[in-house]
C-alpha cells in the first residue's frame, strides 16, 4: 500500500528534522566544554591540545572568586525575597475570592514579561536616591523583583493542582486560617515553593541586564565580569569558566528533578516556569 | 465552642475576609521597585533635558533609531516565527513520548536552557567568528574560498537568538500538547478522520493555547533581548535593548535612552495587553 | 427515658439507642442569594439533638448551600442559626464545634491515617497522651485498628470514608454534617456503608446532617428527611411520612415512584367512598376522607398496585396490555398501558411461584382506596 510507504518516509523526514533540532539545541553548549581544554590562548575549535590551565588561572584569580561570590550573596536573599513576596501573591490570588484577581496577576506577573532593560534603567535613579546604589541590597531587591512572578507562577500552579476543600476540612478540623496554611496548605505547596525558589535564583545567577546597572566593580555578579571579559580579552578562561557554571546549572536541574519526583502535576507547571529563566539578559 | 455573647447583629463570617491583605507586602514591593521606576522612566523622558517630547522628536525623526525599533521588532517576529516552525514537530515528539525517552528528551530541552545565555551566545561567536567552527567547517567542504565575515551580522544574531528562544516555544507547546486527552483523537480516528484531517482538525486546534503562549512569550522576550545581540549583532543590526543600554552606560544619555525605553516599554505593554485580552487571563504563563 | 422516636423504629434498626447527646440545630430564616439569583429561600428548620437528619433533593436544590451555611464557608444573606442556642453565623468553621465529612474525603494526603484523625485534637491542643488514647478508641470503632500508620492513598474507598469519619468525630462534635459522603463508593459498598454509619452514630451520639441525592439511602438512614427542591424545603418528616403522605408531586415522585394522576371530577358512590373521574378520562375509587377536587393530584404507588389476569374483587380496577416488564433485583417492574393511553407503573416482589405476565398480554390492576393518595400542593 503506497500510503504506508510514504508516511514511513515522512516518519523518517520526521526523525531527522527533530533529530537535527535537538542537535541545534545542543550545540553551543557542546563546544564550549571541549574549549576549556585547550592548551592555546586564543579561542578555537576544535581546541588544540589538552591543558587544564585555564581552571588553574581561575583558581588564582580573585575576581572571577568575588564575582562568583557575589552572584551567590545577591542571588539567595533576592530567591527568598522573591519566595516570600511570590507565595504570598499566589496565596492571595489563588484562594482569596478576590474580583480584581485576573488584574492582579497580571501585574504580578509583569516584571517578568517585559524587558529588564528598562528596570534597570529605572531601578537605578530609584537606588541613587535610597542610597543603594551599587551596594548589594539594591542589586538583591532588583533580582528579587524579576524573580518574583517565577515564584508566583510556579506557587499558583501547585495552589490550583491540590484539592481546596482541605483546607476547609482543616478548618472544620479546628485549625485556624494560619494553622491550616502551616499544616496543611504549605506541606502541599511545598514543591511548587522550592521550585520556584530554585527557578529564582537560577534566574537571578545568569542575570546581566540589572546588574550592569545595580552592581559596580566591587559587587559584581558572575555575568557581568564574564560581559566585561568577552569584550576584552578573549581566551579560553571564559570557556573554563562557562563550563564551571554550565556544570553548576546541570547541579541545580538535578535538584529540581530529584525533588519533583515526588511531587504530582508539578512537572508541566515547573517545566513552563523554568520557561522564563535567564533570557531577558 | 460557641460563646454567649456571640448573638445576632455581628456580620457572617466569610472564608476570604482578610485574604486581600495578603497582597499588601507584595504589592508594596512592586509598587516602589518596579511600577515606580517604569514610572520615573517615563517622566524623565518628557522631563529632561527639558520639559517636552523633544527627546520622542529625536527618537523618531532623521536619525537611525526608527530602524533599530522597527528592527528590533522585524527581528523578534521573525525569530518567533522560526521558533515556532521548528518547536512545533520537535514539541509533538516529546509530547507523545513516555518513559526514558521522554526523559532523554527533556533533558535536550532543558539542558539549554539551564545554562547561561551569556555562554551559550559566546559559543555562537566561537562558531561564527572568522577563525570559528563555521568557517572552518565551509572551507574544509569547499563551499567557499575565503573566511567569511558573519560576525557581527544578522545571520548570527537570528541563529543565536532562535537557538535561545526555542525552549521558551517549546516547553509551553509541551504543556499544552499533553493536556489534550487523548480519547478525543481515539474518538476523531473512529469517527473516520485519516491522519492528517486528525491532526488539522483536533490536534492543532487544541494546542493553540500552547501556541499562543510560546509566541507571546518568544516575542516579548526577542523584543527586550540584550546579550545575544550585543554580543553577536553590532552596529549592523542593533535592537533596542542594546541601543538604551549604550545610550544609558556609555553614553550617559539618560534622557534620550528613557524615551527610548519608553517606546519599547509602550510596544511590548500593548502586546502583553492584547495577549491577555485574547486569553481572557487563563494562560499557563500566568500559572492559570 | 421512653423515647417516642423509638417506637417508630423498625424492629431491624432498633437497638436501645444512646442518651443524645448531640446538639440542637435551629435555622431561622436563613436564605441565601447571590445577587439576584436565590440559592436557598427563607427557611427555618428544626434539628432535635442526637437526630439522624436527612437533607434530600435534586442538583441545585440549595442542600449544599444549606449544608454550606452551617458549616461556615458560605455566610448566609440572612437569618440566624443557632446550635445550641446560640448564633454561630459569625463564628468561622473553627469554632463551630462540628464535624464534617465531605464528598471526597478530603484526608490529608501527606498525613498517616492516625495523623488525619489526630488532627483536630492537636488542633483543640490535648495532651500526646489523650490523643494517642482517642485516636485508638476511633480506629477501633470504625474497625480500621491497626491501620493507623498507613497512609490515605494506600486504603480502599469504604476506609478512606470510615478515617475520614473518624477523623469528623474524633473530638466528640454534638454536630456531624456529612456532604454525600457515599457518592463515590459503588453499591455494595455503599449499603455496607450506611449500616457502618448509622452504627457510628448510634455509638457516639451527635446530630447528624445527612445530605445525598440518593433518596433510598436518605429513608434507609434518616430519623426524618427535609426534602428540598429549587432552593426550598418541601417537606419534612420521617422517610414513611413523606412516602405515604407526600405534600407536592414532586414529593411523590422523588421519594420512590409515583403514579400521579390529575383530577377532572369527583362525585359520591356507595359504600360511602368517592368516585374520582381523572383528566385521563379513569374512574377511580378513593376514601372520603381526603378532600379530593377538580386539579388535584392523586398519587397510587407501584408497590400498591396487584396484577392479574382476573379482574379482582378491589375498589379500584383497571384494565390494560404490558408494555414491558424489567426484572431488577428482588422486584418486577411493569409498565401497563391502559385506557386513554395512559402507562401506569407497578412493582411486583419478584416471588418464584408469581407467573410473569408477558409483554402485550391483557392484564388488570387493582389496588384499595386506602392505596389512592391525594398529594395536597402539585
């Protein structure tokens, strides 16, 4: 039957589109690992001998060490501002019979739909005038802004994935608003929370945009120095150092599917939620 | 228990009575670090230098900045739609894959995304630079007889930003490919629907929640890109977020450079406006 | 004390039953609307302590609401409710003091069964001693001893239902409301399930609210039954009260089937009895001591009715041709359709030596006038 074989071809035409795809999405990452190796000081492909000299100049180098630093001292508080702020939004517009609720989310979730580049041209008179201008509160509070509707999202998928009437059953329990929240709305969000939290800090870790305006050479974040270096010298340490980060994200995705394993309805959401990291760089 | 003195007179109690507090500390915190700096944005483009739309003249007029938005926009849509050509085939085999492969699968997916966008758009610069892997790669089959020069151009950038852009078309697809139930595609092939009816008629349909979510998403997000541009794009195609920054950083034209994220802020809220107007707030963007 | 209840109850369901110690429930106007729709008319209604109370009626009927309103998630457009005496409207649902059960269980996924039931006593801060004391009495009553460290999803739906009546009573509540807690179990379990609530409720003692679509289960378990329809309450009274004496015909032919038949004409025969002309054009026989008139509706049912290829000796005959006779379990059901076109339904115990009478065969139908019901209000 010439039908069968001509869906085999298109199922094969098939195969090799998402099979050249897949390798498309790959590919960079690919690279850059190989490059790291390299025993020459200018970058190419594919690298010419095998040395491990760039990871030892890193080692030395204190700069790419604070800036490292720096990405963490900024990126964990702004996940747990974003955490805080995000849970509470969810809770509020998930379970709390508001009639503005469609408004209110959409509001919240603005920060992460339009371009940082204009946060941060905003946020930066906004620090001048506090007096946290390049200091690192006002670059946690700005990642904790764009990190706040990852929470928010991530948190009002698990809201919407449980049943409510446990908590009305905690409440006929005797447990009041806020014991029912602890024992029996926060148990179930629980994932949705970390997940959301990892999703924020992810976000905020590989983050330039804001901090090119936020941070000074004292306080600056990993991006911005890898920005900096990219501009002006260009050898293989970037390369050492991408792949350390890459490992360091391959770390945080292990994580994240670790603990949604045992989670229900969680991967789809989370997975939609990882859909807004690091691209409004 | 129930106490004496709680007789009539005292209001019923309600379930959500207080709940809109909730929204206090959080719509504080946006209020003062983001809705008021959009706003002092704003202002100071219609404040500074002076009082007028001097600065809206400049952006508008003679100069090149009219291009660089109508590029910025060309190149987001264009690289939407080519997200959207190549994530489509690429999201229904993933949708419609189980077990170990699906997990291999979303590892393709997710890996990239997962890793920083900086680097990634550094590794399309080692592959197109004019002693990089493309290059190489051309000469080596005899395509062409010198190196050329593709970075900066808009080659680059439109590969590397559709390269970055594909998991945020893909992953929504994915969501919204494997809500639909599959008894309704079982009840299409029952009914008589040869395969490709099937899939015009149920399956794409279906999936268009999927679809109208990745591409607001891809295009707003192409239209306020930064690094990928940046590094890969230049002066020959200069996108927006790009131009404010230098104008903003290097040039220390704050003035200008509000006016110009002012227009890029007005075009992308129009954009976000008309997409939840169109999804009515149910999107899977918006955790609903 | 001689309860008078308890010599209506019949000899299977009646054991000596506990001093109540449930509470009083009272509804005084209570209505709710959302905004110009009506959910739940003004209604008062009366619960007596330690009653087995059943709220019946079709889909948006207002049961739920009702049941809503005194649990407190839904505040009421007006009125009071008073448990005990006392308003609880503006009390939330945390301390009301009661119980619930609702539809789904609603266990705690991340709790063990001990847990769930634990709950509410942790919550009324009782000392790790009492807890683990009560918890145990509660497992055992509701015959799930052992099964405390499990968690809900490893259980079976009936023991899913007896954790979550468990973890509803643990703490003594005078009022156990219980929202169509057997909808989801399938038959067999479900009439187990009645029995094991019901003797839940004789060992404790509270007032039970019973809401449930299921009309046989609301008389089977029901001291009395408030039958709801379109957001008001049609009539209470016991399950046999309201079968033998419906108040509307929508009573009638909820509670069981019904033939209902629409009254032209009456008029006076001997011995003294009524000759009742209905709009079929039937003649029918009734006693002369309900009031029948023209737009009335008289109410025969199924179970009344006898079937026979013999016209018999009864007040009221009919002669009619089987439609189609169903077997279900225990019973014959017919539909005979007899003159004018009219089809009228009876049900015949299914007995081994009882002839079948056979689709299109002539048959008659008789029933006593004491068997012809006139429902008051259609």
């Amino acid at each position: 039957m010439s039908g069968t074989a001509s869906s085999r071809m298109a199922r094969w035409a098939f195969a090799v589109f998402v099979g050249l795809c897949l390798a498309y999405l790959l590919l960079p990452s690919l690279i850059i690992v190989p490059m790291s190796f390299s025993s020459q000081s200018y970058l190419s492909f594919p690298p010419a001998g095998f040395s491990l000299r760039w990871y030892q100049g890193l080692a030395g180098n204190s700069a790419w060490r604070d800036a490292a630093a720096n990405s963490f001292l900024i990126g964990v508080p702004a996940a747990f501002i974003a955490v805080a702020l995000g849970t509470l939004s969810a809770l509020a517009t998930e379970r709390g019979g508001l009639r503005w609720a469609t408004a209110g989310v959409a509001l919240i979730v603005a920060p992460m739909m339009l371009p940082h580049v204009i946060l941060a041209i905003g946020l930066y008179p906004v620090m001048l005038d506090l007096g946290l201008l390049h200091g690192y509160i006002g670059a946690i509070i700005g990642h904790a802004v764009i990190g706040l509707p990852l929470v928010f999202v991530s948190v009002s998928a698990a809201l919407r994935n449980y049943n409510p009437a446990l908590e009305l059953a905690a409440m006929t329990c005797g447990a009041d608003r806020v014991r029912s929240f602890l024992h029996v709305t926060l148990p179930m969000i629980r994932i949705g929370i970390l997940g959301g939290g990892i999703l924020a800090f992810a976000t905020s870790f590989d983050e330039l945009m804001l901090s090119l305006f936020l941070t000074n050479t004292g306080t600056r974040t990993l991006p911005r120095l890898i920005w900096e270096q990219l501009n002006d010298f260009l050898t293989p340490t970037i390369a050492a150092v991408a792949t350390l980060i890459f490992a360091f994200s391959l770390l945080l995705l292990a994580a994240l599917a670790v603990f949604g394993r045992s989670a229900r309805g969680m991967p789809t959401s989370l997975a939609l939620a990882t859909a807004e990291t690091a691209a409004h760089g | 228990m129930a106490r004496p003195g709680d007789a009539a007179g005292r209001r019923p109690w309600t379930l959500h009575r207080g709940n809109a507090l909730l929204l206090v500390p959080p719509g504080l915190f946006l209020l003062v670090f983001f809705f008021w700096p959009l706003l002092r944005v704003m202002a100071r483009s219609v404040i500074e230098p002076e009082f007028g739309f001097e600065n809206y003249a400049r952006v508008f007029g003679s100069g090149p900045y009219v291009r660089v938005l109508w590029q910025t926009i060309e190149t987001a849509g264009i690289v939407t739609v080519l997200c959207l050509i190549l994530a489509y085939p690429l999201a229904y085999a993933v949708a419609r894959a189980e077990g170990t492969r699906l997990k291999l699968l979303m590892i393709f997916v997710l890996v990239p995304l997962w890793t920083s966008v900086v680097i990634r758009s550094y590794g399309w610069m080692i592959v197109f630079q004019r002693q990089g892997v493309l290059n190489d790669l051309l000469l080596s089959l005899g395509l062409t007889e010198t190196r050329l020069t593709l970075l900066p151009g808009s080659l680059a950038v439109h590969v590397g930003m559709v390269h970055i852009m594909l998991p945020f078309m893909i992953l929504p697809l994915i969501a919204s490919m494997r809500g639909i139930d599959h008894s309704l595609l079982r009840a299409a092939d029952v009914l008589g629907a040869p395969p490709h009816r099937r899939f015009l008629e149920v399956f794409l349909p279906l999936s268009l929640p999927g679809v109208s979510a990745g591409v607001a998403l891809v295009f707003m997000t192409s239209l306020g890109f930064f690094i990928t541009p940046a590094l890969l794009g230049g002066p020959q195609l200069m996108m927006a977020a790009v131009l404010i920054e230098e104008k903003a950083n290097v040039e220390l034209d704050w003035p200008f450079a509000s006016a110009l994220a002012t227009t890029l802020l007005l075009i992308t809220t129009a954009l976000y406006l008309v997409y939840l107007r169109l999804t009515r707030g149910a999107s899977p963007l918006l955790g609903r | 004390m001689a309860d008078p209840r308890t010599l209506e109850i019949l000899p299977e369901r009646g054991e000596a039953r506990a001093p109540a110690s449930g509470a009083s429930l009272s509804l005084e106007a209570v209505e709710k609307k959302y905004g110009g729709l009506v959910a739940l008319a003004r209604t008062d209604l009366d619960v007596r302590p330690g009653e087995f109370f059943g709220l019946i009626g079709p889909s948006g009927s207002g049961k739920s609401t009702l049941l809503g309103m005194i649990a407190g998630f839904v505040p009421p457009s007006g009125g009071r409710i008073l448990l005990n005496g006392t308003d609880i409207v503006s009390l939330p649902p945390y301390r009301r003091n009661l119980g619930m059960v609702f539809q789904n269980y609603a266990l705690f996924p991340h709790m063990t069964v001990a847990e769930n039931i634990a709950f509410p006593l942790r919550m009324r801060k009782l000392q790790r001693g009492e807890v683990e004391t009560r918890v145990r009495r509660m497992l055992e009553i509701v015959r799930l001893a052992g099964l405390g460290e499990r968690s809900p999803a490893q259980l079976s739906g009936g023991q899913q239902q007896r954790v979550a009546l468990a973890r509803a009573a643990s703490y003594d509540p005078s009022l156990l409301l219980m929202d169509e807690p057997l909808g989801a179990l399938d038959k067999n379990l479900r009439e187990e399930m009645q029995y094991e609530i019901k003797r839940f409720h004789r060992e404790i003692g509270a007032t039970v609210l019973y809401v449930t679509h299921d009309q046989d289960e609301a008389a089977t378990m029901s001291d009395r039954i408030a039958i709801l329809n379109q957001g008001r309450i049609v009539q209470v009274g016991r399950p046999r009260e309201l079968y033998e004496a419906p108040a509307t015909s929508f009573v009638a032919s909820f509670l069981g089937e019904a033939n209902l038949f629409e009254v032209a004409a009456v008029s006076q025969s001997s011995p003294p009895r009524l000759r009742v002309e209905t709009k079929d054009g039937l003649t029918l026989s009734a006693n002369q001591l309900a009031h029948f008139e023209a737009g009335a509706v008289i109410c025969v049912r199924p179970e009344a009715i006898q079937i026979a290829k013999s016209a018999g000796a009864a007040a009221n005959v009919l002669s009619g041709r089987v439609l189609d006779v169903v077997y279900t379990a225990g019973s014959l059901r017919y539909r005979v359709e007899v003159a004018g076109g009219r089809v009228v339904l009876v049900r015949r115990p299914l007995q081994r030596q009882a002839a079948v009478m056979e689709v299109g065969s002539p048959v008659y139908l008789s029933w006593d006038v004491s068997d012809t019901i006139l429902v008051p209000n259609s």
